[in-house]
C-alpha cells in the first residue's frame, strides 16, 4: 500500500470530454493508489499518460464485474489502495461501479467517492428546464419492459433525464410524441464539454426535424419536461 493513502475504495471520475476538468484531486488520488480499474484500459491509458500517472491498471467492466468483485473486496481488505475510474464521467452513473460499491459496504470497506464530471448535471442546467426536482433514468430498455416503461413517463411530473446513442436519438423523440405529445418541451444536449457542443432546445416535434436533418455524433443527453400539473 502507498503510505500515504487509506486502504479504501475511491471513484474518481474523469472528464467527460475537456481535459481540462479532470481535478486536482482527482490527479492526486490516481498517482497514489496502489490500483486503477478501469473499464476501458485502452481508452484510460491515454488519459492516465496525459497526467503523468503511471499505475497498474487493471480492467473492469459490465462483462467482468461480477466474477471479479469480490477479489477486488477482498484485496482493499488486505490493506490496498483501489481507485476506480470509467471511461468519462462520474463511474456507477450508466456506468460499472454500482455492485463494487454495494460489496464493500457489505463487507465494511471504506468507500469515498470524489466530486467531478458526469454529464448529465450540465445537460439539465443548460436545459431550462426546472432542476429543483427531476429524476434520472439514464438509458431505457432496449427491448423488455421499453413500451411499459415509455407509458409510466405520462404521469410523470419531475423533469426526466435520459442517456442515449446517436444512433437512437430521432427513434427516442419519435416515442415521446407518440406516448407523450410533440408539443412537450425537450431539450437534447451532446458532445458536451468538447469543441462541438450543441445544446438544442424546443418541442419535440422540433427536435425530430432538427435532428432529421443532420447526422448526429457524439454522446447524447435527453431533458424531457415533466407532465403540468
């Protein structure tokens, strides 16, 4: 173990695009971890070599998460410091984290999570849509449980917040005018932080010929507004 830090488990999240809002912290901690997860290796390295971290990194991922979760517990039981990171943005968010963290718990590991990027929260400022109260649902189903779910969001009065591919994006505002109403305002924030930003606002109806009309890139946040009361 690093004497300077505390056997513990520390997500530390990563930029989301601009490099520039990778922390202070966040550097510190990753340059003194005896471990880095990471659920990409291939993509992280780069951002590790930017900042000058040089770290075992190992990977971990939704496909090996499962078999590997109680190794790691075990391996911060045994004094060692483990940072995990994901490939951008804040890890368990959409993101591999959730069981790791729940294990530890169980089995009284420390667990500090560190404050940074995650896409979302900018996606709903820039909105203008109210933030006072909204839920996240990150990606919908793709097959189960899509149409139950789609039908759940007419009642739903909170702003809502999704993740989507852009691949799949006119195919999602086309559902929320077919289960909700074209004339529901939205807006559909991507490639946030990056040279290309574009925040998009209007009512859906607006958005799918917006979106028709181009081809989209990058990754994609959704704020849906919530039912009026």
């Amino acid at each position: 173990m690093n004497k300077n830090m505390t056997p513990k488990l520390y997500i530390v999240p990563t930029p989301i695009g601009n490099l520039e809002d990778m922390t202070f912290r966040a550097i510190t901690v990753l340059k003194s971890v005896d471990l880095i997860l990471a659920e990409d290796t291939r993509n992280s390295i780069h951002l590790l070599r930017h900042f000058q971290i040089d770290k075992p990194l190992r990977s971990y991922h939704a496909h090996n998460e499962h078999s590997t979760v109680e190794q790691i517990v075990e391996m911060i039981g045994s004094n060692r410091s483990v940072a995990l990171i994901s490939d951008a943005g804040t890890p368990a968010i959409s993101d591999p984290g959730f069981l790791l963290v729940r294990e530890c718990l169980k089995n009284n590991v420390a667990v500090e999570t560190l404050p940074g990027a995650t896409a979302f929260v900018p996606a709903l400022v820039n909105s203008g849509l109210p933030c006072d109260t909204f839920v996240f649902y990150g990606f919908l189903p793709q097959k189960k449980g899509r149409h139950t779910k789609l039908l759940s969001l007419k009642e739903e009065t909170r702003t809502m917040i999704f993740y989507e591919s852009p691949f799949r994006l006119v195919k999602l505002l086309e559902e929320f005018k077919e289960y909700l109403s074209g004339d529901r305002q939205v807006s559909v924030s991507r490639e946030l932080s990056k040279l290309y930003e574009e925040n998009a606002r209007g009512t859906v109806d607006e958005l799918i010929a917006h979106f028709k009309a181009k081809t989209v890139k990058g990754e994609i946040v959704v704020v849906l507004a919530g039912k009026e009361d």
